[in-house]
C-alpha cells in the first residue's frame, strides 16, 4: 500500500496537483506543518534514545536517571512515589545520558554559529558511546556489498498483494480498506514532505517576498 500511494503521490505531482495545494494554504499553517514534523520527528528520535519512555499512566514520560541505581524486585520492578514501575536498564539509562550530552554539543556549536554543528553533534554523540559500552567499533563495517544485496533479495519489488487482498471475504469492505490505506498514507506523504520542503526552504532563504516556494 505504500508503494501504491506513492505512485499516486508522484502522479498529483507531475499534474501540479500538490504546488497547487501548496500555495493554497495559508501561511499560519504551513509554518505549524513544519513545527508540527520537526516535533514528531523530536519525540521519535528521544524515544529511540530512551530519553522517552512509555508510561502506564501518562501513556509517555521521561527515563528515571535515579533508578541507575536499584535493582528492583524479582519481577523488575520498584516502588517510587508508592507505585511500582519498571526498573529502566542501564543501558537505556547510559543511552538517554549519551543522547542529551550530544545534544548540549550541538545546541553549544549552533548557539555559537559553528557550520556543521549539527553534523559535528551526530559524529560526538557515538564516540561518547564508547565508554558505556552502547557502540563497539569491532562492529563497525562498510559492507555496502552485503547490504545491497539483502535489499534486493529481500526488499526490492518483493509486495505480496494477495495477501492485502485476500484478508476479507467482502469486496466492498476490501475496496473500501485499500481506499482509506492508501489515502491515508497520501495525506502523510502529502504534508510530510511539504511541512519539509517549505521548513528547509524558509532556512536557506529560498522563499519569495510571500513565502511561496519559487
């Protein structure tokens, strides 16, 4: 489905379709598009970086630095504020300390108009991974050989439509299933690349006297 929506998504391109849904959006909007990618984007990378995790009670919450230090019970669990949570792994704990340490270099680097801030944040943050433990240079490899050839044994062209259409037994609840699959992920195409076309463009200064994209 999503190689099907984006067949649809180069066609509304090529027909001016998108520039024109573009330029009818008001400029309010598209400044939220872009704040609202690059929030997305933040919670999913703090969440890798375990910075983010889940919460039975708030749905998500921040990592307990101080459970660095507790074992926890024999089901790994602990008691902190007379409820029990989750005992946080070392590991996820070392992550989220590595993961905000870079991201003091680079707001340091960017505050100080240093090019390449962010890129020099992205190189510091592994090599200060090294002594948690959380990055191991032995398995470090260039195999580009390798992985090329994984994606295209197993990724490239490999869509088993039978198997979306052979879910229901109504053709009607199957038509109106794709429909709404594909759509959907039209839509997030749609605002997805806009929200970061015109927030890119906005920084390199590429947008006319009316924030359009020329």
């Amino acid at each position: 489905m999503v190689f099907v929506s984006s067949l649809l998504f180069i066609f509304v391109t090529a027909m001016g379709f998108r520039e024109a849904c573009i330029r009818a959006i008001p400029q309010p909007v598209k400044s939220a598009m872009s704040a609202g990618i690059g929030l997305f984007l933040a919670l999913i990378g703090l969440e890798n970086a375990s910075v983010v995790v889940s919460n039975g009670t708030t749905f998500v919450g921040m990592i307990d630095f101080s459970l660095w230090n507790h074992a926890g019970d024999a089901a790994g669990m602990v008691m902190a504020g007379g409820m029990k949570y989750p005992v946080a792994d070392r590991r996820m704990i070392a992550a989220a300390i590595v993961a905000l340490a870079g991201l003091v270099v680079t707001g340091v680097l960017f505050a100080r108009r240093v090019k390449g801030s962010i890129f020099i944040g992205i190189l510091v943050s592994p090599l200060l991974g090294i002594p948690f433990g959380l990055m191991a240079l032995h398995d470090f490899s260039f195999n580009l050989a390798g992985q090329a050839q994984d994606f295209w044994q197993v990724s490239f062209f490999q869509m088993d439509f039978s198997g979306r259409f052979g879910n229901t037994s109504s053709p009607v609840e199957m038509i109106l299933t794709l429909v709404m699959i594909v759509v959907s992920f039209s839509l997030v195409d749609m605002f997805d690349t806009v929200g970061t076309l015109l927030g890119t463009a906005k920084q390199a200064r590429m947008l006319d006297e009316n924030g359009e994209m020329p």
